[in-house]
C-alpha cells in the first residue's frame, strides 16, 4: 500500500483543471502501455468539476474514448435518468460530449432496472460485471484500475462507505448495497475498501473549508473505520488533491510550499 501524497491548489477551479490534465496524461499514457486505460469516477461537487474541466481542457483530443472502461465507485439506488444519480450527472458533465464506446461505459445498476428493488441483487450483479472485466494479471476479481477516483464527504466517507457503517468492515467483497446512509439517498451501492485498493492509483479529491477537518482527520492516523477516507490507498501511488481551504488544518510540513 502507497504513501498518501499530498497537492495542494489555490482553489476548486485550479485543483479542478489539474486533477483533469493529470487524468488525461494517466489514461494516455496506460493506452500507449496496454492498449486501453480503466478509470473509477467518482460524484459530488469535486468528481463533476473535475468531468466538467476534462470537457473544456483542449488536450482532452489525446485520449482515444473508444478504448476507455469507466466505472463508478459508488451509485445513488434510484430510478435510471433521476438527477441525483452519479452517472447522470457525469453525463452532462463530459459522457455525452465524447466519443466514448457504450458497452465500455459500466454503470452501476438502476432502482428500476432488472434487479428491481432489490439493492443486493444489484450489488452482486456489478460485482459479477468487474469480475469479468479482470484478466489472470489482474490477481483479483476487478481489473487494475488505472485510476480510481474518490471524493472525500465532511465525515470522511469515501464512495458510499460511512464512518462505523458495516460497509467500512467488509473483507471479502467487491461491491456491497448499503442500506440506511446517513446521507439521502438512504440505498446506494459502492465498492469496499478491498475493490478501491487494488487499483494502481487512488485519487482522493477535496475541496471547500467544509472538508479541512474531514483531510485532517484522515491523514492523522485516524482507522478506517472512524474515518473510511484513511482506508483508501492505491497499490502504485495515493493522491490527495486538495485546494487550499481544505488543507487549512494540516501542518504545512506535509506537503511543499509550491503545491499551493
């Protein structure tokens, strides 16, 4: 498990701009390794300013869409096309205006899809899509996500994974419905810790003076339990992407005087 590394920018707008070069510089780069890139994305003010800044960045031209997976790190258990969803909003932030092959954009399940109502159903259902995306070099029942993105809550929770919720204690599988968040929606589903670990590069975005004590808090040395944000780690590299405000509670010794 990597390190946490911190970048701290000016302002949303900067750290926005940012994160979406670093994002088309990774998936690039992972299309001229392998021949296609996977990416985990992520909702919130933080994961749709980064979208909306990958939309209007000119060198959004390099990536080849046509060979990029995108998955979700956690989905709102509502109706296909309610506003609320993850994937609805990412697709008036930049899906809808690139060329992206549907049968590799794998959105996690409706309230009124196939599996109806039934959110563990719909968890497993995702699961079992991720399992058949991982290749014998994956060692696992996910592919290697190129990078993962997540947003950081004001309680520290990351995907749909909240502080002492039983979501946070799962060891073995991938994506898990949760029931009774106490952010509404209450039914949601998400990958666990183990399925955010095994990707190459975890991405946590932060942004707003609203999150400073939920940053502090997990780079403390705060469990997982008390505080998810702590748990997510990548194999290869952990990115903390912070904008000034949410950084104002940690030492400066943690990150350089440039970064800001």
């Amino acid at each position: 498990m990597s390190t946490p590394q911190l970048v701290v920018h000016r302002d949303k707008e900067l750290m926005a701009q940012a994160a979406a070069a670093r994002l088309i510089t990774k998936i690039v780069d992972a299309q001229a390794s392998t021949g296609s890139a996977n990416v985990v994305l992520t909702g919130g003010r933080n994961g749709n300013g980064v979208l909306a800044a990958l939309a209007a960045a000119p060198a959004r031209d390099a990536i080849d869409w046509g060979r990029l997976d995108l998955w979700w790190g956690d989905e709102r258990f509502l109706p296909e096309g309610d506003p609320e969803r993850n994937v609805t909003q990412a697709r008036e932030a930049l899906l809808e205006s690139v060329p992206l092959d549907p049968k590799r954009v794998h959105v996690m399940p409706a309230s009124d899809g196939p599996y109806g109502g039934d959110v563990e159903a719909a968890a497993d259902a995702y699961a079992e899509e991720l399992a058949r995306a991982a290749g014998p070099e994956n060692h696992g029942a996910v592919p290697a996500f190129d990078v993962l993105m997540l947003g950081v809550g004001p309680d520290t929770h990351v995907a749909s994974l909240f502080p002492e919720h039983p979501g946070v204690r799962e060891t073995e599988r991938t994506v898990i419905g949760v029931h009774g968040s106490p952010k509404p929606p209450p039914t949601r589903v998400s990958l666990t810790l183990p399925a955010i670990r095994s990707a190459r590069e975890v991405w946590l975005l932060a942004a707003g003076e609203d999150k400073a004590n939920a940053v502090a808090m997990a780079l403390s040395g705060a469990g997982e339990l008390q505080a998810p944000a702590a748990g997510a780690r990548g194999r290869a590299r952990t990115l903390w992407l912070l904008d000034t405000p949410a950084a104002s509670q940690l030492p400066r010794s943690l990150y350089p005087p440039a970064s800001a």
